[in-house]
C-alpha cells in the first residue's frame, strides 16, 4: 500500500446504484478512530480452523459462496493467535476484488478459460497481501460472479484454491451469483463477512480495491459504489499496488455494464 495515496471518497451516487437498488446502509462514523459492530452474522467462521479442504466452502444462500482459507503459518502456529483475531482488538480489513484487480486471465482475454488461466495482476500483490496479513489486517476478497453457471463452479472453485495457495494468507472470499442483495455495488457481502468475523471493526483502518471504478474504459462503477456504500476508502488497483495517482475522472454511469464484469468468468466458452 501506498502511504502517498489519498483516501478518495466517492462523491457521487450513480444511476446505476439508484437504479438496481435502494440505498445501501452506511456505516457512518464521527471520530478518527470508530468502530463498529454488527447484528447480520448468519454463521462464524474461524480464521485459524484446521479445514480438511483448504479452503473451506460454504454456502449461506443459494446465490452466494464462501471460501474459507487458513494459511500454512496459522496452520503452524496455531499456539500463538494472530493479532488479527484477538477479540479485544477491533478488526482491520483489507478488502479486494477479485478479477483484474488481484488476478487477470493469462490468456489476455476478459475472462479466465481454465482454473489455470490466471496471472496476479502485478507480481507484488502477494507480497502486499501478505505483509498486510502480517500486521494484522484480515485479507477479504468480495467478488460478482453472477455469470457462474453451475457446470463451472468446480472449476471456479478450483482456481480460487491456486489463487489463495498461491498468496498463503488466511482469506475468505465471498461470491455473490445472483442479482440480489449480495451483487456488489449493494453492500450484503460486506454484511455477512461482519457477522462471520465478528466483534469490533476499525472502521479508518478498512479499506477496499477494485478495477469498478466508472472510469472512462471501465465496466461498471461496482466497486467504487460498493466501498462508498460501506464507507470504506477506495482505490484502484493501481493506485494501491504501484502508487499511482488518481488521474481519471470518474465519469456517469450508464446503469449498464459490459461484459468485462467479473461475471462471465466462466461463460458459454466452458471452462473456468
Ligand atoms: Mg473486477
């Protein structure tokens, strides 16, 4: 992370947000230091449980998955809990998206054709996840897959799994399949993973990245309507990861979104 980069609070409120969905709950806070708890917990998930499958899946409604895993250090050291999930110490969270934000298609194409057929987006962000990891952060990943047709879900799980062994830090990822409270830009992903971490959250510590920023070139403003629904900061992908400076305006939303949406992953060409 960048200490150079500003936090960037989304100013606007996009056709597309009023037009999918009602206004999100925003968790607001009035102090440098707040923090927040949560009644939406549908079930907790231990950041240093011993899975038989790493990761874990779960799925709390038919429309959204959850991938639990804990890295081979928690595995290891499982004597000595990580600052991250001590109760007494509110929660801090980094939050990501998933496609063209940590990970993009080795093939160049928009979506990813195998389980196989994925890159880090920078060759530093498992670096950078894992040096959050270790000053206490809790790696989340919140990802729309709502192109996922269910043939593919095996494969989709099985690049998940490449992704998190490749960055080995504990992680949960949410998958929101369906066009309901859990798609991003609405904020029910953000909800559910409250209630499964449990306790405090510091709110000015949490922050989310994702390539949704309603840019000119990008598919949607999902992201950025997402962390602004929230009330986290939000960045880019390259403003996080290489530092750059905001240098596009973001531009009206059409309420449409092409088909560079992480949906579609999996599309009628077959294979994750
Ligand atoms: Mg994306």
């Amino acid at each position: 992370m960048s200490p150079s980069i500003s936090s960037k609070r989304a100013t606007k409120t996009s056709t597309m947000e009023r037009a999918i969905s009602p206004p999100p709950l925003r968790t607001t806070h009035s102090s440098a230091k707040v923090t927040t708890t949560t009644t939406t917990s549908t079930y907790r998930l231990s950041l240093h449980a011993h899975p038989t499958q790493n990761p874990s899946w779960h799925q709390p409604t038919h429309t959204l998955m959850v991938a639990h895993y804990t890295s081979h250090h928690s595995i290891n050291t499982t004597s000595k809990p990580h600052p991250a999930i001590d109760p007494a110490t509110p929660s801090k969270i980094a939050a990501f998206d998933l496609d063209h934000t940590l990970t993009a298609p080795k093939t160049g194409s928009i979506h990813s054709q195998s389980a196989t057929d994925w890159r880090f987006l920078y060759p530093c962000i498992p670096t950078t996840l894992r040096n959050l990891s270790a000053t206490g952060y809790k790696i989340i990943i919140f990802t729309n897959q709502g192109g996922l047709k269910p043939e593919y879900v095996g494969m989709f799980k099985a690049k998940i799994a490449g992704v998190l062994a490749e960055i080995d830090v504990d992680c949960i990822v949410y998958v929101a399949r369906g066009d309901d409270r859990y798609r991003k830009p609405r904020t029910g992903m953000w909800g559910v993973m409250r209630g499964d971490v449990g306790g405090d959250v510091d709110m000015e510590a949490c922050f989310y990245v994702g390539d949704a920023a309603g840019r000119e070139g990008d598919h949607s403003n999902a992201d950025k309507g997402f962390a602004e629904g929230v009330g986290l900061r939000f960045y880019t992908p390259e403003e996080f990861f290489l530092g750059e400076k905001p240098k596009v305006e973001e531009k009206e939303s059409s309420g449409e979104e092409s088909e560079k949406d992480d949906d579609g992953h999996l599309d009628s060409n077959g294979s994750a």
